[in-house]
C-alpha cells in the first residue's frame, strides 16, 4: 500500500473523530485532606478542548493525501 494513501486514511478518521467529540476528558485524583490518619481524596475531572478547525484541517489534508495517493499511482 502506498504511504500516502496509509497517511491519507488515517488523517481522514483522525479529522471525522475530532470533528465528531471536539475534545476528550480525563480524571485524577487529588489529597484534599492529610490530617494523621484521616485522608481525603476527590476526583478532579479535567477536559481538553480541541478546535474544530483541527478536525477539519486534518480531515482535509487526509483527503488531498488520498486523491495524490491515487493519482501518483497511476502515473
């Protein structure tokens, strides 16, 4: 298989996934509390956004790399 072509493809789920969730979510978990024995913990929820444009550029430049992949081949 052509690299441009492997390339182009997973640009193209990379652009649909990013379009489709617009960023993704993680927890962790923080000490609140260390007193002695007592400990207290709480889950902290963190969100990282990622710009449509991003989804939309790599969506995109996969596209343009699998119409070259198929072009460049045929020559």
């Amino acid at each position: 298989m052509n690299p441009k072509l492997l390339i182009g493809i997973i640009l193209v789920v990379i652009g649909i996934i990013g379009l489709a969730y617009q960023g993704f979510t993680y927890t962790t978990r923080e000490r609140v509390v260390d007193a002695g024995p007592i400990h207290v913990d709480a889950d902290k929820t963190h969100t990282v956004p990622i710009a449509p444009i991003v989804g939309g550029v790599a969506l995109a430049g996969g596209l343009a790399l699998l119409v070259l992949g198929r072009s460049g081949k045929n020559s």
